[in-house]
C-alpha cells in the first residue's frame, strides 16, 4: 500500500502491497476509517491476499501473520464455520450481517472481533470489515456478572422470606398483621386462628370484630394508641374472645410504604410461657441464620454471637468468644473504625457499612455491617449482623492491605505536618489506587489503562516507574502490553 500521510488515519498500519485489492491507496484509506479497525481482501479461496490495519494494538498483537494465510486458520475452531458463512454469504449474496470471530494472535491468544463481509466486485474477492469487540465483550463480562449477583441476592431474599414464613407458621404465639389504613387483618398464622379464629375465618375481617362487644372500643383504642404513640416497642390491653380474656400486645411497623400492625396474643396467666416459647424459637432460629450476628454490651464486648460468627473468626465455641471486644476481629484501626462506632452511638443504627473482618489467625474477608442500639431495662446492647461481601461483583479493585496501611499512617499525620503535605501524601496515595484498578481492569494492559485514565502512554509509564508498579523491563512489545 502507498504510504502517502492521510490525518484521517494517521495511526494506521499499512502493510507491504501496491493496492488493497482492486481498491487504490485513498480509497483503501476510506473503507478503514469508515469500516472498522482492520480490512482484510480475501480471495475466492479464503486466502487473505492484502489488509489494512488502523488499531495500534492489533498491530502489536501480529495483525501482519494474517496476510497469504487462509482467513479460517487465522481464527479459533469454534469461529471457523462463521468464517465460512461470511465468504460464502458475501460471494452468493454480497454482503452478510455482523459476526463475531476469535483472531489467534501471535502469542497464541484470542482477539475478539465483529466482521462484515462485502462483494469486491471481480473474481470472487471479497473485502471483510472488522471491529475490535474487546470493549463490548468485557462489558458483556460485567453484565454477567451482575446478574449472577442478582441471582445470589434474590436466593438470600427468597431464602429470609422462607425463613420468615416458618417462623410465622410454626410459633406456638398467636400473631396477626393488620392493615394500618383499613384496620382490617392481612394475615394470621395457625395459632391465632386456633385461638380466637373458631368457625370463621381471620383474614379479612375487621380487627375489632374478632373480639367480644364489651372489647370493641378497646381493640380500636388500642391500635389508635400504638398508632400515635412514640414508643417502638407497642402497647397491650387485655381483651375478651370466645369468652376468654387475652393479653393482647401490638406495634407498628412500615411495608412496602406503608403502615401495619403486628399483634400478638397469648392467653391471660399464659404471656410468660409464650414470651420464653418465643424466645427459644428466636434464639434457634438466629443460630440458624447464615449470616454473622451477635450482641454485645455498651463497651462492645461480646455477650453472644451464633455459629456464622464464630465461623468466620475461627473462635471454637461461644463461651470462648464471651467477654471478647468485637474490635479485636471488626473494623480497620483508626478513621473507619471510629466512625462506624460514632454513627451507631449518635443515630442509634447502621446499615451496610463496608469494611473488614479478621480472624482469628490474622485472615481478613470484606463484610457489611449493620448494627443497632438495643436499651434493655437500663443497660445498653448493640446487635450487629456481619455479611460477606468478598464475592460479589465489583466494578472496583480490591483493596490491598498496604493500602489499608497506608491509610491509616495517612490518618496518623493529621496534627504532625501541614495540610498542603497531607493533601500531597493523599494524591499519590489515590494516584497509585486509580492505577492498579485500571490495570486490574484492563488485564495489566498498559496501553488500555492509559486510555481508561485519559493519560498518555509516556505519563503512565512514568508513574508507573515513580511508584514502582509493574514490569517495565519488556518494553513496549511485552506481554503486558
């Protein structure tokens, strides 16, 4: 091909032909700026007989080993009959729609690209357009593996409602949901139904009605006083049904944005039995839960935690866990610690704070916390639920201890030097974390990283020597390329 300057393509690579196929240089120039990154002329045999390339890093991968080679040898197995689909397609009918095919580079990997074919014009030759899909396979990556997440939240979802509703069913405790609009009961497990259900049936029915007259004004005080009251913990009211007195207790709580009730019922004399049946179903059923949970007191030391808990800090048993501070396994020293513990102590609550957890061997995962001020009868507990969230998909790199370490000397300076030499210490310190994450990113791809970080190829070698990331000994034409 001509070598004639053209700024339209100036990083194109042209290799060693007078024409690229019946087509003179200009207009070769033309089908590759328009077309797509490579061009390639194949002949009615399959055989590529001249190519352009505008895409510097198919160049670097070998685009040149195609050229007199049979296009279908130049592409994985399974890209072959696509290979022959397309010249088949652009001889009979010409031209073909978009296909994807595997290229073999030079060092014996796969390089996705999106083809077009089109009738050349004379003695079966076609002109093949390529794209190069990386771009659109790992976004395809990232979309798969979002899905899966979803698919792995949905299953824990499914698997709590599970929970949920045999819990419901099971308890020995008459229990019942009210509408908070229309006072009317949206569900009653068995129990409540055995209770004060008799021959009709609970859900659907006004909640006063299923008590005696003599308790109608009661019933309806009693869910107007929960409803206006700031107490959390509800009110109770003794109630008569089927000519039996019942200590009725209910709270209210918000779904699906709006108001109910949970009202719960135990016979008169009998609310003590009920509250400890109650609490060993509680207890059983959290030891059971897969996620971490445990109390402690105010100072945060353990109080009890289940077996997820003590699973995850390799702590053999729970009286060996007692009394232990839950600093010692959750939270990174310094900043992150301590606002995780001010959040809770000021606003009472937590919800999915990120941030690490060791065990008891020194081995640290990353988990979500939430956590809860519980105030019982004077005293103060915190309740904290710990999931791990160390694989999930992340469109971020994982952070590395020296980072960890590094932030926290970061922390460490504040009050000992300057706030123009901090905010110096913190550029380079996020500097370097853009940098891995690009190259996390982009397979160690120096070339795409500086692309994805808007940097030229000079100033991200530069950096990378200045905090000594990578090998840069293999130059240009090395593998992280």
């Amino acid at each position: 091909m001509d070598t004639v300057a053209s700024p339209a393509l100036s990083p194109a690579q042209p290799f060693p032909r007078g024409t690229l196929g019946a087509l003179d240089a200009a207009a070769a120039r033309r089908v590759v700026a328009a077309g797509g990154d490579v061009a390639m002329v194949i002949d009615r045999h399959g055989v590529i007989r001249d190519m352009a390339v505008s895409n510097e890093a198919m160049v670097r991968q070998g685009a040149a080993s195609w050229l007199d080679r049979r296009w279908s040898d130049t592409v994985t197995s399974d890209s072959r009959h696509k290979v022959d689909e397309l010249i088949r397609e652009a001889q009979t009918k010409g031209g073909t729609r978009w296909r994807e095919v595997n290229q073999i580079t030079e060092d014996e990997s796969s390089l996705m690209v999106r083809y077009v074919a089109v009738d050349a014009g004379h003695d079966g030759h076609i002109i093949a357009i390529g794209r190069d899909d990386r771009a659109t396979e790992a976004m395809q990556q990232r979309l798969l593996d979002a899905q899966q997440t979803m698919e792995r939240d949905y299953s824990r979802l499914r698997d709590a409602e599970f929970r949920y509703r045999l819990l419901f069913q099971t308890s020995s405790e008459a229990v019942i949901i009210v509408d908070g609009a229309t006072k009317r009961i949206l569900q009653a497990n068995p129990a409540a139904e055995a209770f004060i259900g008799g021959r009709m049936p609970l859900v659907g029915e006004a909640f006063t009605k299923i008590f005696a007259p003599s308790s109608h004004d009661a019933a309806a005080a009693l869910l107007a006083v929960v409803q206006s009251s700031p107490r959390i913990n509800g009110s109770e009211s003794r109630l008569v049904a089927n000519d039996q007195e019942f200590i009725v207790s209910a709270s209210l709580f918000r779904q699906d944005r709006a108001s109910q009730f949970l009202v719960r019922l135990s016979q008169a004399g009998e609310s003590g039995r009920c509250d400890a049946d109650v609490g060993r179903a509680t207890q059983e059923v959290m030891e059971r839960v897969p996620d971490a949970f445990l109390v402690t007191d105010e100072q945060l030391k353990i109080v009890s935690a289940n077996s997820a808990f003590l699973d995850l800090v390799r702590v053999a048993s729970p009286e060996q866990a007692a009394g232990m501070p839950l600093t010692r396994f959750l939270g990174r020293a310094g900043l992150e610690r301590n606002i995780l513990l001010d959040n809770l102590r000021a606003h009472g609550s937590v919800r999915n704070f990120a941030t690490v957890l060791r065990n008891q061997l020194g081995e640290q995962d990353d988990v979500e916390v939430s956590a809860v001020l519980a105030p019982e009868a004077g005293e103060v507990y915190c309740g904290f639920t710990i999931r791990m969230v160390g694989r999930r998909a992340s469109d971020r790199s994982p952070t590395s201890p020296e980072l960890h370490r590094s932030v926290e000397k970061l922390t460490e300076l504040v009050g000992k030097v300057t706030l123009k030499e901090l905010v110096s210490e913190t550029t380079d310190l996020v500097e370097r974390l853009c940098i891995e994450a690009a190259l996390d990113l982009t397979k160690n791809n120096r070339a795409s990283a500086a692309e994805v970080l808007g940097l030229s190829r000079q100033s991200l070698y530069s950096k990378l020597h200045r905090f000594g990331l990578g090998n840069l000994g293999g130059g240009e034409g090395s593998s992280s390329e």
